[in-house]
C-alpha cells in the first residue's frame, strides 16, 4: 500500500476502534464487542508498525514503532493542506 | 499523560474558498458550545465520578472532543489561509485579522472570546452529567445551524460526520446516567434498611434491654 492509502486505512480503522472502545466503557461484558475491539486492535497495531517502518514515526513520547525526529519534524502536519504540498 | 497520533480522526482537505464559513466554524472553535468548551468539560469533571466506568467514558470522550477540536482547527486555518485579504474583508473578518492575522484564536463567530464559566462543576455527578448532556445537544444544534450555513459539500459532510459523533457520546452519557442513578437508588435502599432494623432495637424494648443489646453486638462483633 502507499503511504497515502495506508494512512486512510489507519484513519477508518482507528475510528473503528475509537467507537468501539467508548461503546464496551459502557456495555464492558459484551462480548461480540469485546472480540470485534481486540481484533481491531491487533488490525490497527499491523498499520501503525506498517506505516511508520516505511514512512516515519506516527506518535511521540517513545510510542512508535520507530524513532525518527527528522521525520517526525518534517513530514506535514495533520492540518497541513494537500495542495500545498 | 496524553500522547498525540499524527493524524486527523476525520480527513480535511478544503479546497473552496467559503471564507464566511470560517468565521461561522469559529463557533466550534471557541463558542460557548464548543468542542473547546465539551473537551475542557469532560477533562474536568473526570476527577469526582464515582466510579471507573464514568471515569474511563469521560476520558475516552474528552480525548475525542480535543480530536473534534483540532478538525475545526483544521478547517478554519485551511480557509483562512488561502485567503486574500480583500476576501478577508468581503467575508467580515477585518477586525479578526486585525487582532489575529490569518491565526487560531478561541473566540467564537462574534469574536467573543472564550471563558471558563461557559462550563460548570458542582460535584454531584448528576447534575455534572445533566449538564455533559446539555452540552451535547447544544453542540449537535450548533452544528445543524453550522450545516444550514455550509454551501461546499465537503464542509457539509465533515460537520455531518462530527455532529453524528456528539449524538453519540449523547446516547453513552444518556446510559451512564441510567446505570449510575440505578446504582445510587440501590445503595440508598440497602442504607436506608440498615438504618430501620439498627432503630427497631431501642424502640422495642427498654434502655436495659438496648443496652445489652448494644453489648451483645459488640460481644458478637
């Protein structure tokens, strides 16, 4: 995958994950949920090491699978326009 | 301790030049019913919960409201940096650029700027959770005006996006309080027997015979 794609993949996924995290805050014995969140978890762990192997570092602090501070400074920022790139 | 991921939970890449709208978005940015005001509120109101699941949902849904933020963010420093100034001007943002060039501030569509009291706390966690459901719904209806106002449809379908998630986080506080009131009704009823049956005792018999009641509890005991 590109980087482009791989990140959007990472995006979908991660809203997954973010929606069933709040849900099993609530409901924390169900199970469907509970195994459809560790899959996703697992899913989501695959492209973020993916990710930031081939194109840089994702989270700071130590978080990523990768440290890369030339990267993590000089790759564009979230509210970086496409365009202007 | 909070870490940041170096991507939007929500893609934005604004390619019209709706400058009116990024005075409009402002409203989200710093408004009383921003996702500044609902991030701030649930970081806040975390600590006196009384329990780990009211706790870990304020926690989940304040990271997401920050997420919310940094979308709005997004948006207007997206518009407004596009823009020349004379569309500045056309679109009523003179005085904004006065005061903040083409940057953020939380201030909201009027360029009022925000203030804490626009939240509140009082300890009982009702109340506190009553108001995280005022909050939302007064965002999803600031939304609602925010979608009306929109003409780019990729605008439209960010906000669509973000006013389907505090609809959400609606519907969990909703349950919570559910639960929480139940569990509350609960532990009042078990105290409120408690206190029955340790008052049958002295109203029964004689001061003798509470006393060694009194005495055999403790012996008991």
């Amino acid at each position: 995958m590109n980087k482009d794609d791989l990140l959007d993949k990472i995006q979908l996924t991660q809203l997954d994950a973010l929606k069933l995290n709040m849900h099993l805050d609530v409901f924390p014995n169900d199970k469907r949920s509970k195994d459809e969140f560790e899959k996703l978890s697992y899913e989501l762990d695959c492209l973020l090491s993916e990710y930031q192997n081939n194109f840089g570092p994702l989270s700071n602090f130590g978080l990523s699978y990768i440290e890369n501070p030339v990267l993590w400074t000089s790759d564009p920022w979230p509210w970086d326009n496409e365009q202007e790139q | 301790m909070w870490s940041y991921v170096k991507n939007l939970e929500y893609p934005v890449n604004l390619k019209c030049k709706d400058f009116k709208m990024a005075k409009c978005l402002l409203e989200q940015y710093g408004g009383q019913d921003s996702e500044l005001s609902n991030a701030l509120r649930y970081l806040n109101l975390r600590y006196t919960m009384p329990n780990g699941k009211a706790k870990a949902l304020l926690t989940d849904i304040a990271a997401e409201e920050l997420s919310h933020l940094e979308i709005i963010g997004t948006m207007i420093y997206q518009l407004l940096s596009t823009a020349t100034l004379d569309e500045l001007k056309i679109a009523g943002l003179p005085e904004y650029y006065s005061n903040h060039g083409q940057s953020l501030m939380y201030k909201d569509a009027s360029g009022i700027p925000w203030i804490s009291s626009y939240i509140q706390s009082k300890e009982n966690f009702i109340a506190d959770l009553y108001d995280a459901l005022a909050g939302e719904q007064r965002s999803i209806a600031t939304y609602e005006n925010l979608i009306t106002i929109a003409v780019d449809p990729e605008i439209k379908k960010i906000l669509s996006f973000l006013r389907g998630r505090e609809k959400h986080h609606f519907k969990l506080i909703k349950q919570l309080i559910k639960e929480l009131k139940k569990e509350k009704k609960k532990k009042q009823s078990s105290q409120n027997t408690s206190q029955k049956s340790s008052q049958k005792s002295p109203q029964k018999g004689s001061q003798k015979s509470s006393q060694s009641n009194s005495q055999k509890s403790s012996q008991s005991n």
